[in-house]
C-alpha cells in the first residue's frame, strides 16, 4: 500500500475527528500530501493545546484501529450533499461526484468526503498516526503537519 494513500485516508479522519472534538466550525483550507507526511490547513480561531491535539491524535488511531472499510460511492451532486459528505464550498464539482466515506455504510460512516484521491480499502492499513505540529498560517487559519509510522 503507498504511503500517499495511507496519509491520505488519515487526512480525512483527521478533519473528522478535530471536527468531533473542536466543532463542526472546522472546515479544510487545504492540504498537501507527500509520502513523508500529510499538511492539513483548516479554519480555526485559536492554537490548539497540548490536550486537543492529543484528543485528535487519539480518536484517529482508535478509528485505524477498528479496521473499518473505505468505500467510494459515485451519486449526483445534489444526493451526495444530502449524505452529510463534507466538501469544499468553493470548488467547482461535476454533476456526479466521488463520495468516499469510512464505515459499512454511508448513512453511518465515521467520515464522508467529495474526493478524487487514492485511498486505502480500509484503515487498518494505514498505520499509527501522529501530529508533528500545529502552527498559525494566517488570520483563521491553521495547520498540522502529521505523519504515519510505517505499518
């Protein structure tokens, strides 16, 4: 399984989690996806503490650990956002989108995304995830910077 893939399927229980644990004001700003680490931006009006990034981290690698099924569905535009999928407000998305989603099912999957990218095909192949570090990179805006251990 490749590295891009694996950080990939983490970033989006990233954003799920921090939304669990920070609120659902969190909404990606970006992201960037090497094979050495993942760099998520997202919205967000103060520093995280010690804490929080804990939190995060740990509900990350408890969803690793329950080894649950990454599925895609492909639907229309308008029955994708009706599932919850989380997605960015300003792009562009074709009439039929990519929804991939974490969980046996879409009605009750941990996290749902509009996404063209690659992804494992269920995250116990991802591996133990940790975040190096959180930083301000503008007025709202913040960013993590996090890793897999190798699986």
């Amino acid at each position: 399984m490749q590295v891009r893939s694996r950080l990939h399927t983490a970033t989006h229980l990233l954003q799920q989690a921090m939304r669990n644990i920070l609120g659902n004001d969190v909404h990606q700003a970006g992201s960037d996806i090497t094979a050495e680490r993942t760099r998520f931006d997202f919205t967000f009006p103060r520093k995280l503490t010690p804490e929080e990034i804990k939190k995060v981290e740990d509900e990350v690698n408890s969803i690793v650990a329950k080894d649950l099924p990454v599925q895609k569905a492909v639907m229309p535009k308008a029955e994708a956002e009706k599932t919850g999928a989380l997605y960015y407000f300003r792009e562009k998305y074709p009439d039929m989108v990519n929804v991939y989603y974490v969980g046996k099912t879409i009605e009750d999957a941990y996290s749902k995304e509009f996404c063209g990218g690659p992804h494992v095909t269920h995250t116990g192949e991802i591996g133990h995830f940790r975040i190096l570090k959180e930083e301000a990179v503008g007025a709202g805006t913040r960013r993590i910077r996090a890793t897999i251990d190798n699986a």
